[in-house]
C-alpha cells in the first residue's frame, strides 16, 4: 500500500468537500457570495467536534479560565476605542484597464491584465486605506449616529466584561475569559477557500495578568497552544511557530507569535499568540469613563492587568485538518482509495452500521440506536459493502460495523478500522464499551 498527502492539491480537498457534504460555497443556487461558505451535515459535525475540543482544553479543564458568549454587535464606541474605526484597514488598489481589485501587499497573485494586450501588466492606481469593518444599523434610522459594525474580533467583548465575569465568577488575577463565536471582515480578496472568508468563526481567549508575568504566561500560552494543535495531529513538517520580528509588532506589544500551517498553497496562519499589555482596558477605560483598574488585595497594588491573548481561527483549523487528513492510497489490489485520516476526536462520524444484506438490517438498525446513545453513527444498508467502506474512508469515520448472516448465531460482528483496514470480530454486547475505549485512549 502506497500513501500520497505530499501532492494534496486543494482542489482535491474543496471537490471532496462540496461533493460528500462538509463545506460548500453559501448561496449556491445564486452563482454564490464571495467570502462567505455553508457547513453541511458533515462539515458541521467536524467544526462543532473542534470547537467542543478548545473549550474541553481551554476552559473545562482549568479552573483559571472562563467562558463567555457575548453579543456579535456591540456599542459603537468599543471600535473607536479598540482602534478599529481609525485603523483596521488594508492597503486596496484597482486595475484602470480591468478594474481588478486587489490588497496592494498581495499583487504578486493578480495574475496578467487581460485588458492591456501587448503589456499585460495591470495599470495599479495608488493604495488606499479600505475599512475591514462590515456596518449594518440598528434600530428605524439610517444614519450615522444609528451606525454599528459587525464585529471583526471577539475579544473586544472579553474586555468590555472583564470585570462582571471576574466578580461574579469570583476569579482572581491571573485568569481568562474565552469566547467562541463569529467575526466578520470585508476582506478585500477572499480566497484559498475558507482559508481568507468575510464571515468566520474565532476561539479566543484573553488571560489577564500581573504585568511582572507577561513573559512567563506568554510562554506558557503559546506551549499550551502548540500542544494542540500537536494534538490534532499537525506534525513538524506542517506546525511550526513564527515569532514576529519587532517591526511587526503593535505599538503596545511586547511579543507575538503566529502558529502556522503548511497547507496546499504555503505557510500561513492559523492562530496568532499576542501579548497585548494593557492597551485594551485602558483604551475602554478611557474611553468609557469606568475604572478598569484593580487592586492586588495582599499588597495593595493598584494596576491595570495586562493580557496574553489565543485567538485561533476555527474555519482554518478545520481546513488545516482537511488538508492534514486527505490522502489517496494505492491498495495493493491496484484500486486507489481516498481516505480521510481525521483524528478521531474530531471525526464527524464516528461509527458507520452495515448490514451485509438488506434483509438483516432490522438487528443492525438495533446497534446503531445503541451506539447513538453514545456517538454520532450513520447507517447504510445500500450498495456493496466494498463501496460503502470507500464512502466512510473518504469522509474519515474510523470505524465501520459490519452485521453479516454469522452475527445472529454468534453475536459478533465485524470491527473494521479506516485507516489500517484490520478487521476484528466483537461481541456486540461489548460494542459500545470496546468504541467507546478506543475514542477514549486517541483523545
Ligand atoms: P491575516 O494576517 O491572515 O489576515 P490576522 O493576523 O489579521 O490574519 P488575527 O486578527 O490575528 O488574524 O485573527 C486571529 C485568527 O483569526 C487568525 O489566526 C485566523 O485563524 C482567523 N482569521 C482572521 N481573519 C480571517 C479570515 N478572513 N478568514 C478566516 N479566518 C480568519
């Protein structure tokens, strides 16, 4: 058996996609919308496995970390004082002979003018500054004062209620708030699939220190955050940590560092690591005209805490798995199975049920619903049963539960693995305890 995920070719990874149901572009039926994508029945199984993972590591099994799910559109007055109003923006130019549209730091990917023959170079206008921020209004108005923005990050909220989340869950310095949830860019050119979107989802956390400790929960942040993705299977050759070059950091940064992929089309990003001082609360505290400030209940100190920062992208994390996970294998048959080797955890399904013959699939309906209680199963009663595996290989379920006319006499049936494709006889009285163990001991 041979094994290819050296030449995935994202083309390879978004057919697959769209065609077994993960992630498709939205609006499909109208020619579709730039930068904004649909989750299918499996796509959605994967996410919601990813992100059941971060909060399991980042909030459920510490006691120094707290949740939070707070507003996607909050007061106008957070962007002004976050920065986002004046800066965040990116440097845009347009083509005058083709009208392409581009981020001015990104013009090696326009390709030729198709306007200019004879050059076929693009006649670029100056850059200018373009605001990232999507508006929408609230309430009967539209005008400037009923203005508000979509928000392009999470974390903002995480300071506006640091203080009601620290007080009312009695939490001392140093801790953290995290937050899962949508954010929203008007990206000059999405693309890479849903690797640049308009619309995506973020996992961050903020942890709020003593400013003596910046280096030490930076470190310990970033090794948390590594371990991870190590986790999820992102090995040397595709994980690795950029620290950012003092030029690249924000006025107010002390460090930063972005945890990159190698996907199909380079090294790029998949969470950033930021040490952001005490710029946050005391840019709201300003800004707001409430005391932001705390103080240190034994020495009496009074300070403005400071905050080490995880924000980790959940779009890209799943596309990082894809691309990670897809591989075309040559079986020693000759034939060439796609397979998906998804870490279990996080496989969309975990088990599929197949009656070798239709007319035994009344017991074998009967172990799915058992499984169910327990994990997301599909059943399938349709097809050749070589054919039904392919299709659960292709979308990464590690185990395949074969009934066959034996299973009634002797109470077993057939365990096959996906990525091994070894198979085990086992009592079906034991099934769910035997799967159970294995998701168990790969977590
Ligand atoms: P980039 O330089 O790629 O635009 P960024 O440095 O602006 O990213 P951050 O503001 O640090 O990104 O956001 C944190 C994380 O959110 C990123 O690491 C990424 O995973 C995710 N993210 C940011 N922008 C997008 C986007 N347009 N589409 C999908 N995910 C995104």
């Amino acid at each position: 058996m041979t094994e290819s995920n050296e030449t995935v070719r994202m083309d390879d990874v978004v057919s697959l996609c769209a065609r077994r149901g993960f992630i498709w572009q939205s609006s499909e039926i109208y020619g579709g919308i730039n930068g904004f994508w649909d989750y299918g029945p499996l796509g959605v199984e994967l996410k919601n496995n990813l992100k059941a993972l971060w909060w399991q590591k980042v909030v459920r099994e510490r006691d120094d970390v707290e949740g939070l799910d707070s507003s996607i559109i909050a007061h106008p007055r957070t962007w002004e004082a976050s920065g986002h109003v004046e800066h965040f923006s990116d440097p845009l130019v347009d083509c005058r002979a083709c009208k392409k549209r581009m981020r001015a730091d990104q013009l090696d990917d326009a390709g030729a003018c198709p306007a200019r023959q004879g050059t076929s170079e693009h006649d670029w206008t100056p850059a200018r500054n373009f605001n990232l921020m999507l508006k929408t209004f609230v309430g009967a108005q539209e005008d400037a004062a009923a203005t508000a923005f979509l928000r392009a990050e999470t974390c903002q909220s995480i300071f506006l209620d640091a203080k009601r989340v620290r007080e009312s869950a009695r939490q001392k310095i140093p801790f953290g708030i995290a937050q899962i949830g949508k954010a929203f860019r008007n990206e000059i050119n999405p693309r890479n699939f849903t690797f640049r979107s308009r619309e995506f989802e973020q996992a961050e956390m903020e942890f709020f220190i003593h400013p003596s400790e910046r280096e030490k929960w930076f470190e310990h942040w970033l090794a948390e955050r590594v371990e991870f993705h190590r986790a999820l299977g992102f090995g040397d050759d595709r994980l690795r940590v950029r620290p950012h070059r003092p030029d690249e950091l924000a006025h107010y940064a002390n460090a930063a560092a972005d945890i990159e992929f190698r996907f199909p089309f380079g090294w790029q990003e998949i969470e950033g690591v930021h040490d952001r001082g005490d710029w946050d609360l005391r840019r709201h505290g300003e800004y707001s005209g409430k005391e932001l400030a705390i103080t240190d209940e034994l020495t009496k100190e009074r300070y403005v805490p400071m905050v080490i920062e995880t924000s980790v992208g959940v779009d890209r994390t799943c596309l990082a798995l894809l691309c990670n996970a897809y591989a075309e294998e040559k079986l020693d048959d000759g034939e060439t199975r796609t397979v998906l080797r998804l870490p279990l955890a996080v496989a969309p399904v975990k088990a599929a049920v197949l009656p070798l013959a239709k007319k035994i699939g009344e017991p074998a309906q009967e172990i799915a619903r058992e499984l169910r209680r327990s994990f997301n199963v599909f059943y399938d009663e349709a097809g050749n049963i070589g054919r039904r595996y392919r299709r659960q290989d292709e979308v990464g379920t590690p185990f395949c539960i074969t009934y066959d006319f034996d299973s009634e006499t002797d109470g077993k049936v057939t365990v096959r693995e996906r990525d091994s494709m070894a198979q085990e006889r086992i009592p079906v009285e034991g099934l769910r305890a035997h799967l159970q163990d294995r998701l168990e001991k790969a977590r």
